[in-house]
C-alpha cells in the first residue's frame, strides 16, 4: 500500500517568507508525528497529532512554527518568517492505531533551504 | 527516558555478520527497545523492536539480556546497501511518544 508521502520534496525559500510543507500520512494511521534533522544530526521532535488534536506541541522551536490536522489525515506544518536557521530536512512520520509510537512509518521527507 | 549508548561507526565487508550493541543501562521496566534504519536522503526505516531475550523477523534479530541493560542488533550476511545509520531507540513507546534519535551507528559495509 501507499507510504508516507510528503510535499514538496524540495523547497527554497527567501528568508522572512512563509512556507507549508504537507504529510499525507498512512491511511488509517491515528498518529501523526513531525521531525526535522538537519545536516549531520539526528532526528528533532517537533510535534505530535493523535487524530486532529496535538497534545504534545514541546518541541516547537518558536511561535513562528505552527501545525495542523484535518479530518485525521492531512497534516500541514507551516513556519512563519523563515530564518536560516529553518534550514533542514522536515519529516513526517505516522503509526497506526494498534500499537504504541514504536513503531513509526516516515516520508521522504521535505528539504527546505532558506535562503 | 534512557540514555543510549552506541558506536559511532562500524565497518564491515560483504557477506559477514554485523553486531551492533547499544547501552542502556537507565532502562526502566515499561522501556521497549527498538532499531531503526536511515539511508542518505530517506526517512527512518523501522527495523526491529523487541523487551526481552530474542526477537528475529526477515531483516534482523534484537538480542537482549535478562538484564536489559543493553541489546544488540545482528544484521546476518550484510551486503552493500546495508551501508546506513542505525539507531537504537528506548523508551516505553506508548502512543503519542515521540521517539528520541541519537547520532546513531554509521555501518559502512565495503566489497
């Protein structure tokens, strides 16, 4: 079945401008997870969506970040102002309803650069 | 949640059995432990996860001691396209947990 898809691939942005990246995940898949890792690091943990609610929003970087869930599905993430520092690879994640966050599908991913 | 301790990079050729342990010694009682795969420009790839003794599916096997202070990923027969970052991952993993990625194991498996 279809994976974890996410758009755009690619995307260069001016800083101070707005950007959304989007995640289509898993269908039937609950919980939706947010990421980014930039060059070199791990994995950072930005925001979790359980159905269209977020109950854990901790790792946000700043107000600038904000995300989105509708029907279920559909996650949008959009960062307001882009800085240089915005610069990484945005990944999207889901897992299905019968087991814990263990066991988490990723996207491709998004690789914003700001410019 | 447990801290993780895990080579930086391993080598290997073609055709061998790779190991690779993680420490974890804060491990508490609810923690599952669980491995994940990332190959350059992809997402990570769930591989294997498991709580006690062995655990094996047609990838990998997880071998965890009675103590759970560690475990050990075994990758049999590696070949080229296993060259990837492997994570080793604890934590109780209920719903809505995020996973916390390190820096992860770097396998280079040459000819």
């Amino acid at each position: 079945g279809a994976g974890v898809s996410q758009s755009p691939s690619n995307k260069v942005t001016e800083k101070g401008k707005d950007v959304e990246l989007r995640c289509d995940p898993i269908s039937g898949h609950t919980a939706l997870y947010w990421y980014r890792q930039s060059l070199g690091q791990g994995l950072e943990f930005l925001i979790y969506f359980q159905g269209n609610s977020a109950p854990d929003k901790s790792g946000l970087p700043s107000d600038r970040f904000s995300a989105e869930r509708t029907g279920g599905s559909v996650s949008t993430l959009t960062i307001q102002r882009t800085q240089q520092e915005d610069s990484a690879v945005y990944l999207c994640a889901s897992s299905p309803p019968t087991s814990g966050s263990g066991e988490q599908y990723f996207g491709p991913g998004t690789r914003l650069t700001v410019t | 949640l447990a801290k993780t301790t895990q080579p930086i990079s391993m080598d290997s050729y073609e055709g061998q059995e790779v190991n690779i342990t993680c420490s974890h010694n804060n491990i508490a009682t609810n923690d599952y432990i669980t491995w994940y795969q990332q190959f350059p420009s992809q997402g990570p790839r769930f591989i294997i996860q498991g709580y006690k003794t062995k655990v094996t599916n047609e990838v990998a096997s997880l071998f965890i001691p009675a103590d759970r202070k560690s475990s050990t990923l075994s990758l049999p027969r590696v070949s080229l396209s296993d060259t990837a970052v492997y994570y080793c991952l604890v934590g109780d993993h209920q719903a809505g947990t995020a996973l916390i990625f390190g820096k992860g194991t770097t396998l280079s498996v040459s000819s």
